[in-house]
C-alpha cells in the first residue's frame, strides 16, 4: 500500500509502510510525519517552483532525514545531502536512484524501494512551444522522446507527469508518449498550476483512452491517495 498527498504544484508526499518521500516540495502543508519511518526529500532542479531552502528545516521534525538534490543545487553538501546529475545512479540503503536528463532544468528521479517503483519527472517534459521556431519544437521532441525510451523497461507503479496548460494545445504531448511508452499503473499529472479544470480537459483527450482510468484526478492541495 502506498499513500500519496498531492501538496502543490509538483510536489507531493509518497508514503510506504517503512519510508517518506518528498518530491519538490515549494509549499503545501505537509501532513504529520512519523519519525520512526525514513525520510527522503528530492529536488529535481533549482526553479523556485521545485525547490525552497526552507526543506532543510525538516532536520528539526526528522534528524535522520536524507536530501537527495540535483546537481545545480546550491545547498552544501553534507553527509544527509547527495547531488546527483543527469544519467548517474545511487544506492541508500534499500533505495535505488536513477536520474534522467530533463528537457529544461535539473533531473528526473526513478527511485526503487521495498518492491515499488517511483517515477517524479521533475521539469522533464515535451515542452512544445507555440512561438519557438520549427527546429526547436522537432529536438525537443527527439531529447524528450530520447530520454522517456530509457523507462521502456520499467514496470512502474506511481508516476508524476508535467501537463503544462500554457502549452496551450500541445498540453498532453509529454503524459500522452510517457503513458504509452511505459508501462505505469498509476499516473498524477503536475504542474498544472492550480489548473484544476486540467483533468476535464484530459478526460475529453482522445489520446488519453487507452489510459484514462490510469490517470489520478486532483481536486485540491492535501488531497491524498490510497495505491495498492
């Protein structure tokens, strides 16, 4: 059983029997954390909306947590820190990291712990925008397309997908190709600023058919799910 709270924006909680994590958390309230469990906090780039320094005032609530955060960071690095960049892999104890490169800043995480497979995307996206220039719009998809085709393998449980409204109508480009290149049993679309009529848009997609019962609806920040 895997519990997750949708805080805000791109971040949220996910809750397994033994461990936290926390994925780029900027605001949102987080509910109470038991201190007997594991903590992992994830940043996956320095974009305000990802990240704040204020994470590291966790060590008060959790004083064996451990911060893992993107390479263009700028935080200290200490024992409870890791800075990880793009293709690098990481053992913690029983959790496995692999990062990804993201199509605008930072990383994306696949992290592997108790059996469960966690996908967070950070800003990697197929980010097609209408006012850049044909060339543009044709390598973003390639390093998108590129970087999505690492994940074929995978098996993975709960993943969190950008769907972008100022991309206007090219919105679901990067969850469409995520979900039909993967094999992801539950999918949170993110990064949909406070957007929330977002869903009912995505419910009326013809490309998400095939996967529409896969895909979480948010309704509010604290919102939280119960996953098998």
């Amino acid at each position: 059983m895997m519990k997750v709270t949708y805080l805000a924006h791109s971040g949220f909680l996910v809750e397994m029997e033994e461990a936290y994590f926390l994925f780029d958390y900027y605001k949102g309230e987080l509910p109470k954390i038991d201190r007997e469990k594991e903590w992992y906090v994830f940043a996956s780039h320095a974009h305000y909306d990802h990240f704040r320094k204020e994470i590291f005032s966790f060590q008060d609530i959790h004083p064996d947590i451990q911060y893992i955060l993107s390479s263009d960071i700028p935080a200290e690095e200490k024992e409870n820190v890791i800075f990880m960049g793009p293709g690098e892999y990481r053992r913690i104890g029983k959790l496995r990291i692999e990062t990804l490169r993201s199509t605008d800043a930072g990383v994306a995480f696949l992290i592997h712990y108790a059996g469960k497979t966690v996908y967070h995307a950070g800003d990697l996206n197929w980010w097609y925008w209408e006012g850049e220039t044909a060339e543009y719009n044709t390598q973003m998809r390639r390093n998108y397309q590129h970087e999505i085709n690492k994940l074929q393998k995978e098996k993975i449980d709960v993943a969190f997908v950008p769907v972008d409204p100022r991309l206007g109508e090219q919105y679901c480009l990067g969850l469409d190709c995520f979900m039909k290149r993967t094999d992801t049993k539950v999918v949170f679309p993110m990064h949909f600023w406070e957007k929330y009529d977002i869903f009912s848009r995505l419910a009326l997609e013809h490309c998400t058919k095939e996967y529409l019962e896969r895909i979480q609806n948010i309704e509010k920040e604290g919102q939280t799910f119960f996953l098998e």
